[in-house]
C-alpha cells in the first residue's frame, strides 16, 4: 500500500483533494474528571482511532468539533493528544496491518446538558469492501452526552469503547468485546446502524447514512454479507459474528445509557456510535485455550483459574453446561455464578463451600459451542485438576502455669477431615485417648516445661500424603499440688439441652464458654446456679473457669 507522509494541519486542509484511504473505525468515550468552583464540570474526552498504514497518525489532531444543543455557531473545536502510539499493529488472527491510536482532550462542560461531538475525516481504507464506494466515502463518528440529569444524578461517564479495529476467522461464531461495564451503573442497549458520512466544521453538523454494496450481498439485513451472522449478547457487552469470506468489513454500533430517576423511570443519558473495522480471515482451525493455575482454599466457594489466554463470556455460559465441577468423590458441585476474576484471562467459579479434602476436577467439557472462545474464535477444552487440602490441626487446652499432678484435657479441631492422628506427650502421662481429644496428667518426671502435641496426616490414593498438619501446645509445670483454690469443675447435665450447672465454681469467679473453633460465646462472673444456653446451636463447647492468671477447661456438648 502506497506510504503517504503528510503534516496533520495540512491534511486538515487537503483531505478533500487527497487520495489518502485510511479511515477503518473509530468512537469517543467520556470520563467525568471533578466539578469546578463555578459550577462546571471537568470531563476527559477520548477518541479512538483505528486506520490502515497509508497514513501514520500524529501527535495531534483537529478533526473533531463539538457543540452544546442549544448553542449556536460558531461551533468548538476538538485539539486532541495523542495518550497512545499510531505504531502499526498485526493482530493475532488479522490478515493486515494497521494502527490504532487514542486521542484526549480535558474540556469543562456545563452540568446537566447535553452535549453532540463529532469526528470528520476524508477517506475510508480501500481495504473496506462492505460500503458502497468505500474510499471516497468520508467517515462520520458521533456520540452524545448527557452531563447530568435531576433526579438521576449531575455528571456522566461512558462506558469504554476504545477497541475499534478487531480479526475474526471467517464461517467460525467469534465473540467480539463491545465496550465495559458502564461505570456510573447505566442499563446499555445495542443496536446495529448503518455507517455514517458527513462533515462537522466551526458552522454546521451534517451527516447521513451509507448504502451497503449490494452487489457484492451485503445489505442492511446483511451488513456482513450472506450467510453471516450478527448478534449482540447485552448482558455481557459481547458482539458475536460470523463472515462468509476473507475480507474487511465495517459495522456501526449504537450504544445507549439508560439510568432510573427518583420515580424508577429510564432515562437516557448518551448515545454513542461505535464504528467497528472486523477483518475476517482465511486461517487455520482455531487452538484449545489451557488452564495455568487454580486458586481456592477450604470452605471457600470461590474457584478462579489463570488461563493462558483471553476468553469472552456469554450471558449463557453457564446454563450452557459448558462448565462442571467434581468433588473428590466424582459428584458433581452445583456451579452458581461463571464470570471474570480480574483480566478476561482469568475466571471464577462461584459454588457450594468446597468442604471435602482431594482432588478436585473442573471440565470444560463442549467443544463446538460458542459460550466460552478466544478473540480469535479460540476454544476453551480443558481439564483442571486442583487439590484441595484439610484445614490445619487446632489444639485447644490450657497453657501457661499447672500444676503438678493435675490432668487437663485437650481437643483438636478439624480432626475429621484427617486419615490419621499422633499425640506425643513430653513429661506427662496420657490417662485418656479418644478420637480428637486426650487427657495429660503433667509433672510424671520433674518441674519445669511440658508439651503435648499432635500430628495429623490426609492421605490420597490410601498411601500418599498429601497434607501433614502439626500442632502442640508447651505449659510451665509448677511443683505444687492443686492450690486450696482450685477445684475440680464439673458440669451437668452433659450432653445439655438449654442449661447447664457447675460444681466447682464459686460466686462472682470469671468463666467463658468458647465453641470448637476457639470463639468466645459467653464472658461473665458467675452469678446463679444454671447457666442458660438457649440462644447457642447444638455442638460442642469448652467450659473455662478463671483461677489467677490460668483457666481451668471442661468440654460439654449441647443438643437441641
């Protein structure tokens, strides 16, 4: 293709005598920046800018104007920068070149008005093969902003339509990302247009629609040609297409913002054209997008997995049975929400609490649908295998001071999600075993220190260890015998129902009743006979009592 070089203040003046095909797509978007002391409104306005190599953008530009509704001429002008570079670009799936280029102005506009801006240019890339008399067509992008609106809200952003330039392989359903999520929270609708041409200038806006080639199939039904496809998925801002042959095409795009006012009534708050170049290719068969990493922990329902490409949802994604998830008993996990995790390359799961140890499977289990694909019309076939480990071994017991010759008693928490334990007492005899808790008598060879601890193992396949989990606790073992103090608590009934009573505890004593994961259910002095425990949830609890600076443990059990 032929290079023309050429300063961009000039071509402002020549474009109309130039022989420069360069325009492929093209739309604005608004950022509301802050308010100004007097009342008006800061916005960023970009302008995104997609064209073929023939000309190789600048720094600058003046092609657009904008101008208020009820303003009269002349109208402003648009001096935009250049945010990002004009260097030529091949996508991944594309067949030709071009550059892609951001433009931004910072403008301060009047609060809740509205606002039409326009971009005017020459020349359409005689790459384009859908319009009639492409590149002698002059390109035409238009958006509207609505400032503010009472009873709605007093500034407005749209959503981001930078992306105008996008490669597809042909006879294939591709997705193709529209725009973001709105980010003042606006309803979007979609509509396809026809192409715009026109003029925008200092003194009048003037515009009108551009006739397809019919002769070539393409039509206002058809804009793509026969056989192609065209739909729009709203709820995830996703255009699907299909062409029937290598080629260029362009489509208009008609974006809407909708916001509810006081009285729950739509309201409109912009209009922007989104001018979109789709280069269809000829290419090989598309390739299986693969699962890097998996991230999830106990009792979380949250799965998300890194993949090493992006990939575009559908609003049926998830009813499409497109995803399953298996437990390590090869059940399948009801699967709630699909969406994206950050990027579009990662995804998240949102299920039941994954509450089982093992190795979990996520398939992604249909190949010729069209729910779950790559820009390029890639596929998402996989199998993700992640394991899920137990949650760590929990001591609980007293710590700290005992004395000599007493006999205290430890649990461990999340003993159940274990294929094995091992208790190892060091200067204390174990007088009781059972399945999660033992019973220490402390100071069986002299004073000083003492420690019981435990070792946990969950096995896979009967043999392999797939999560050790250690825990102990060390207490201070004193020579003395109970202290006249101290006496023996013992709780009745147990199992409880609603109450329990204590012997062994005196008026006005500090005790707490804690739950299995170490929470502190009740705190108080004791100051009548029956502790009532209507209020808790049958399980099972730890009784303490406050002897100085120790605690004195007994372990109930409540049943409703």
């Amino acid at each position: 293709m032929k290079q023309v070089i050429i300063l961009s203040a000039l071509l402002l003046y020549f474009s109309g005598f130039s022989q420069i095909q360069t325009d492929m797509g093209g739309s604005f978007s608004f950022e509301y920046i802050s308010t100004n002391t007097d009342g008006t409104l800061k916005y960023d306005v970009f302008f995104s800018y997609s064209n073929d190599t023939s000309w190789g953008g600048s720094v600058s530009t003046g092609f657009g104007f904008y101008k208020k509704s009820s303003q009269s001429t002349p109208y402003s002008n648009l001096s935009m920068t250049s945010v990002s570079g004009a260097s030529q670009i091949s996508t991944v799936c594309g067949l030709n070149l071009h550059n892609s280029t951001v433009y931004k102005q910072t403008i301060d506009l009047d609060p809740n008005s509205q606002y039409e801006f326009a971009h005017s240019w020459c020349c359409r890339s005689s790459l384009i093969v859908n319009l009639d008399s492409a590149q002698i067509r002059r390109q035409y992008i238009r958006s509207i902003l609505i400032t503010g609106r009472p009873g709605v809200r007093n500034h407005n952003s749209s959503p981001d339509l930078r992306q105008t330039y996008y490669a597809a392989p042909m006879t294939d359903l591709v997705p193709l990302y529209l725009c973001s999520s709105d980010p003042d929270g606006d309803s979007l609708s979609f509509d396809v247009v026809s192409p715009l041409q026109g003029t925008a200038n200092t003194s009048s806006f003037s515009m009108s629609s551009i006739p397809y080639d019919t002769t070539l199939s393409f039509s206002e039904s058809y804009p793509l040609g026969s056989n192609s496809v065209i739909l729009i998925d709203t709820m995830r801002r996703i255009l699907q297409v299909s062409g029937p042959a290598p080629i260029v095409s362009v489509l208009n795009i008609r974006i809407k913002e909708w916001a509810r006012d006081t009285n729950n009534v739509f309201k409109l708050m912009g209009v922007h054209f989104k001018e979109m170049a789709i280069d269809f290719g000829d290419m090989p068969a598309p390739s299986f997008i693969q699962s890097d990493t998996v991230i999830t922990s106990f009792a979380s329902d949250t799965v998300i997995i890194d993949l090493d490409r992006e990939v575009y949802l559908l609003s049926n994604a998830l009813d499409s049975g497109n995803v399953v998830l298996t437990d390590p008993n090869s059940d399948t996990v009801n699967i709630y929400e699909l969406d994206y995790a950050g990027d579009f390359d990662e995804l998240f799961l949102r299920s039941d609490s994954l509450m089982s140890p093992g190795v979990w499977t996520i398939y992604f289990n249909k190949i010729n649908n069209s729910v779950i694909k790559g820009s390029c019309g890639d596929q998402l076939v996989d199998t993700v295998r992640f394991y899920l480990a137990p949650p760590e071994i929990d001591l609980i017991g007293d710590s700290g001071s005992v004395y000599a010759g007493t006999i205290k008693e430890y649990y461990a928490l999340n003993t159940e999600y274990y294929d094995s334990l091992s208790w190892l007492v060091f200067n204390g005899n174990l007088t009781f075993l059972g399945n999660d808790t033992v019973e220490v008598e402390w100071g069986i060879n002299n004073n000083g220190l003492g420690e019981v601890k435990i070792e946990a193992v969950h096995l896979l396949q009967s043999n392999f260890i797939a999560t050790l989990s250690r825990d102990s606790i060390a207490v201070n073992i004193n020579g003395l015998l109970v202290p006249n103090n101290y006496i023996e608590t013992s709780i009745q009934p147990n199992p409880a129902l609603d109450y329990i009573t204590v012997s062994g505890i005196r008026y006005g004593e500090r005790f707490r009743i804690m739950d299995i994961f170490g929470s502190v259910i009740i705190d108080r002095l004791y100051t009548e006979d029956k502790i009532q425990l209507e209020s808790m949830s049958s399980g099972v609890y730890l009784f303490q009592v406050q002897y100085g600076s120790e605690w004195s443990s007994q372990r109930f059990i409540l049943k409703k």
